[in-house]
C-alpha cells in the first residue's frame, strides 16, 4: 500500500489530507470548530466529520481519531489511507461510516494528550453531577509526577517511584496513574468536573448520525503493547449484550482492561460509554485499536515530561522543545513499517466489523 505517504506531519497537513481524500471519496464533509482554542500558529482547529455511504443507511460504522491528541498522527494517517485505497467503497449497501478527524483538535495540533483543558478526553465521559470516582493511591503520588522542577527535584520523586514500583508492582503503579483521577487539575490523566468541549462534540456527532441505528464505534489509540501490534479492547461498559457481541466479532483476541487482559489499565470514563448511551445495548459494539510504540515506562516518562512543561516549565524553550519531540516520538513512531502494520491491522479490522455489523439483528 505504501501506507506511509497518508500520514501527515503536523494536525494542519491531517486535516487537509483528511478532506481531501473525503471529498475525493464521495463523502460528505461537516466541522465542528472550537471557539476555546487555536493551533500553535493562531489557526482554527476543528474537528472534521466525513460520511461515507447511503443517506439513510440504517447500519453505521464510526472510526475516530485523536481521542488523545498527538495519537492523532497515527488516526490522521489510517483515516486517510482507508479513504484514498477505497476501504469505504466496498461497504454494505445498508451501512455507512463515519470518519470523526481529531475529536481533540488541541492536542494534536499541540502534540500533547489531552484537551485545552488538561483533561484526559477518555476520562471525561462520566457523570460530572454525581461524585466523581476517587483514585486515593494517585493523590498519593501526584507530587511525585509533577515535582517542582526537572532537575533536583525530578530526580528526587524519581527515587520515590522507584520505591513505590518495587513494593506495589509495575501494574499497581500503572492503574494509579492512567487509571483517572479527578482531583488534580494540574495532573496526569485528569478525567475533568464538566464535559469537555469535545465531550459535547462527540455527543452530538452520535446524536446526528447514530439514533436509531446499529452501530460500530473504533477508536484508534496509541502507546501500549508491542511495537506496531494493533490490540483490541473492548471500549464499552462491561458484562451487557454488546460485550458479547464483541466477543463473537472478534474472538479471543479482543481483550478488557476489566479482566486484566489488556495492555491499558482499567478506564472509567471513555468515548464507549457515549456511544452505550445513544445507542440501546445490544445494538452498538465500541473497542478501541491500541497500537504498541516504545516500551511503557517510556511512554509513561514522556506523557509526565509535557504535563510537567505546561504545568511548571517554558514551552517555548530548549528543554520545552525536546519535551515536545520525546512525547512526539513515543506516541507517533515516524517509520514506514510501523505506519505499514498499523494501517494493515486497521484494514483487517474494519473488514471484521464491516461483517459483524452485517449480521447483528
């Protein structure tokens, strides 16, 4: 396929790209501009919305990228290789797809995770007028993970951590940190106290194109598992119909972070449970794709150093600058065979959808 030449080197060129192979596709084109923020340059960011398919189709496949900003490079990428080779002309003559295009348009023309808010989009979807859910063992150690400077002090909550990973495991460590937390603005994987604009965003793509229908939901991810491996999890709530519908879609090789079987901590919060409350259970299936970059504390290191730079550094410096390649490069491995296995694996997976979807009644 020659996969790498779709994928685009900032959000301005995806965004572009995305368009372009959309109209070239037939498809229908909507934005959604955020009025809370611009690119690094002053531009617009939008999220861009691309339908592929006939107008009442009563099936629909929704395929996201950028859930967590910077990981849109590899969502940019796919979305638009998918579109330019064709993957949608081969659809169901009752079931259309959806392309949502950086439903996190900050944090990918910012190469940072989250949104304008600092929150963690796959967090943000839970009920902000109930308690949020507490995550005591992060209180424990979020001035470790936002120390007073990258120097000393860095170095010192370093030794902390070690410490904490040698008498708890690497996993207890894991679950405190990406597992969501709602008590620490400043933080890491901070799930937020309202709905994110993009929150909003989401819910009323789903709105406009998913009531009344069967549905699919793929959320495209990066920076857990092996590298280029494309892991299946599944994104909706737990032990409902559409769990076991997953599961006759894709067999063993779908995974849970509920059971422990995933490469992701276990996550409240996420895009799914928007989806499961559009659509009835039983009628929409939602996993994420989560492609394997660098080994994890890595990953981990590099997601810490740009929470740290906004909360208590100088972007606009040597070491904001080389913060902002380490997270680049942890979550977007610029390399032609990543770029080939990760599109592949997209390709095999939209067609195990394509036929699920097919036959759910």
């Amino acid at each position: 396929m020659a996969a790498a030449r779709y994928f685009p080197a900032t959000y301005a060129e995806g965004r572009a790209n995305f368009r372009a192979s959309a109209k070239d596709a037939g498809a229908t084109l909507e934005s959604y501009v955020n009025p809370n923020a611009t690119g690094p340059n002053g531009e617009e960011l939008s999220t861009d919305v691309a339908r592929v398919g006939v107008a009442n189709a009563p099936r629909v496949i929704f395929l996201c990228s950028a859930t967590h900003g910077v990981e849109g490079f590899c969502g940019s990428g796919i979305q638009n290789a998918l579109l330019a080779t064709g993957a949608f002309a081969k659809l169901p003559a009752d079931t259309a797809a959806v392309l949502i295009h950086a439903i996190n348009p900050y944090g990918f023309a910012h190469v940072r995770r989250v949104t304008e808010d600092n929150v963690d989009l796959n967090r943000n979807f839970v009920d902000h007028d109930d308690v949020h859910p507490p995550n005591p063992e992060y209180d424990e150690i979020h001035s470790l993970l936002v120390p007073a400077d990258w120097g000393t002090a860095r170095e010192e909550a370093n030794a902390a951590i070690a410490r904490f990973i040698a008498e708890r495991g690497l996993w207890a460590f894991q679950q405190a940190v990406s597992g969501g937390q709602y008590s620490h603005a400043d933080g890491m994987f901070f799930g937020g106290v309202r709905p994110t604009w993009s929150n909003g965003t989401w819910r009323a793509i789903l709105a406009k194109y998913g009531t009344g229908k069967r549905a699919a939901f793929i959320d495209l991810h990066t920076g857990l598992g092996p590298y280029g491996f494309g892991e299946l999890i599944y994104a909706g709530r737990p032990n409902t119909r559409a769990h076991e519908l997953a599961k006759a879609w894709y067999g063993d090789e779908l995974k849970s972070t509920e059971d422990g079987t995933s490469a992701s901590a276990r996550v409240g919060g996420h895009l799914g449970n928007a989806v499961d409350d559009v659509v009835p259970d039983g009628r929409a299936v939602s996993i994420a794709i989560e492609y394997g970059t660098l080994p994890v504390m890595e990953v981990f290191e590099a997601l810490r150093a740009d929470n740290w730079l906004y909360a208590q550094g100088v972007v606009n410096s040597d070491l904001g600058r080389a913060i902002k390649k380490q997270i680049r490069d942890a979550l977007y491995p610029d390399k032609d065979d990543w770029k080939e296995m990760v599109t592949a694996r997209a390709q095999e997976i939209l067609g195990k959808t394509i036929a699920g979807l097919s036959a759910m009644t």
